[in-house]
C-alpha cells in the first residue's frame, strides 16, 4: 500500500512551475503520459514510488518527492481490516450482514433464502459497476516495440506501458520447458515437423491483479542453451533485451486477435468471476530479414485489457 503526504501535490506543482515544465515537456522526460501527470498533480490519483523517483530526477528535486511517498506492508492493511472487522466497524461489518441476511430472514419467518442464481446477479451488477467501470489496461500495439523507455530504463514492452498509464507493473515467470510447438505456432515460427521450441510461461499482473497470460515460443535454435532456455530471471528488459543479446531485435510483428471464454487453468490464474471472456492475441516477431525468432499466446482479461493499434493510411 502506498501512503502520501499531502504535500506531495504542492511540491510537484511548484517544482514544475520552477522549472517552466508544461504538462506534456515533463512527461516526455519521465515517460508518462501527461494526462496521468496531471492527475496526479490535481491530487486525482496517488503517485507510485517509480514515479516519484522520476519526478525527482526530472525536476532535480534530489529526493524530495519519493521521501514523500512511502509503501507500507500489506499486511498491515489486512491486520487493520481484521481489527476493524471484529469491533463491528467498517465495511465488513456490511458485508458480514449483507451475507448473512438471508438465513436470518428465514429463521425468523421473514422472505425465505435468496436462491444463488439470484445472488449471481447481484454479484454480477455488483462487478460491472465497480469493476468493469474502471479504465482498462491499454496495450499499445506496435509503439510498445519502439518505446524509448525500453532503452532508456531496461523496462520490458509491458512493463513500459503499464508504467506510463499510471500502473505498477509486475511480471511472473512461471515455468520455463522445452515442448513440441501447437500447430499454429510452429506454422507461424516456419519450424519443421518434430522440431521443439522453448516455452516461457509468464503472468503479468498491474498494481499486483493479474491481467494477462503470456506463452512465448523460442525456437531452439535460436536460444540455445542461453538463459532464456534455462532461467526463470531474465533480469532487465526481459525476454526481448535477452534475444536483443543474441542478436534478434524486432524489425517487424505480426498479430492476430481473437475472443473466447477462458479454460478453467487459465480463470484460476487471472481469477476471474464467471462469464468473464478472454481476448488472445497470437504475436510473432521477425528479424530486419525476415526471420520469425519469437512468438507469444497471450491471454488477457477482457474486463481489465485493451488492444489499441494506430497506424498510418496511404493518400
């Protein structure tokens, strides 16, 4: 959990004002986007530690503004819940009652049990408005690839955007094996039948809710024995600083999207409630020749992801 001094707003203000910054001049020095900063400026939305320490090195403040922000332990927060919990205050108390209600009414000769197709229901608007109402994560299509902060901070193509938005990132690793590729993958890597390729099987979570599934395949012969065949750190940068080590930088992507519902392996992983549908993004990178080297199944949550492409028109 993330606590902030009230005078972080004032001083962010007026160090942007010292050093004549518009909205748009900082973000382009801090690699956020200047609707967020402006945000968090107007005391809209909290700063995140990495943004404080952006600001400080963009506006010079010397760590000033990140000793104004300080994370504290999660299991604080949930000892003070729990506390709050058994003194009746709070919002579980709510809760407890609203859940508990139905059996009461029935002791007591009142409405009988709601039945739970009907509590679904109520879950479910529920979730729409407190949920689906949020903005979603917006992944950036092709400008993800080129994004300075990419370089500029050995950020991964996910972690760059999710930071940008005003999200902290955070990328699992979960298993790294060699498998015989699904026949779409080996299709699109031009592998021959029976050749293997290493899977990397990652779950990417912002402000620590998992959005996203990540599969990637990496053709043998290109990864060798190098990390990305053996370890589940890939370090800095990730999976495309470590191929960019072997000599496979992205020159072109190809991307194809689809929706389905989620199998159940992969509804525990995003912990999605019922109904909720996944869009799949199937993406292959390619060499300056042409060369297919990488591609990657993700899985992503539609109630907390979105897909978003801009590209040029021909006259």
């Amino acid at each position: 959990m993330i606590v902030v001094d009230p005078n972080f707003v004032r001083l962010m203000r007026r160090l942007r004002q010292q050093q004549g910054m518009s909205f748009r001049e900082l973000a382009s020095k801090a690699h956020f986007s200047h609707s967020y900063l402006w945000e968090i400026e107007s005391g809209k939305k909290p700063p995140s530690m990495h943004l404080a320490k952006a600001l400080d090195a963009c506006l010079n403040a010397e760590g000033q503004l990140t000793r104004l922000v300080t994370t504290v332990a999660d299991d604080q927060e949930t000892e003070k819940r729990l506390r709050s919990a058994e003194s009746g205050d709070g919002p579980d108390r709510d809760a407890e009652a609203w859940r508990t209600r139905p059996a009461w009414s029935a002791q007591t000769g009142g409405p009988a049990p709601v039945s739970a197709s009907q509590w679904a229901q109520v879950a479910t608007m529920l979730y729409d408005v407190f949920v689906r109402s949020r903005p979603p994560l917006m992944r950036l299509g092709p400008d993800r690839y080129t994004n300075p902060s990419l370089q500029q901070q050995n950020l991964t193509p996910f972690a760059a955007e999710a930071t940008m938005q005003g999200r902290a990132p955070r990328v699992e690793c979960r298993a790294v094996s060699r498998q015989q590729p699904p026949s779409d993958v080996a299709a699109l890597l031009s592998l021959d039948l029976g050749d293997a390729v290493v899977l990397r099987e990652n779950r990417y979570l912002a402000d620590g809710e998992p959005v996203q599934l990540g599969h990637t395949y990496l053709p043998t012969r290109v990864v060798g024995t190098s990390t990305l065949a053996t370890e589940l750190d890939l370090g800095p940068g990730g999976t495309f600083a470590a191929l960019e080590r072997l000599g496979y930088r992205t020159a072109r992507i190809r991307e194809q999207v689809t929706t389905r519902f989620p199998t159940r392996d992969e509804a525990e992983a995003l912990k999605l409630p019922p109904g909720v549908p996944v869009i799949v993004l199937l993406h292959a990178s390619f060499d300056s020749d042409g060369f297919p080297f990488e591609a990657t199944r993700y899985i992503m949550r539609s109630d907390a992801m979105a897909v978003q492409y801009v590209a040029k028109v021909a006259a």
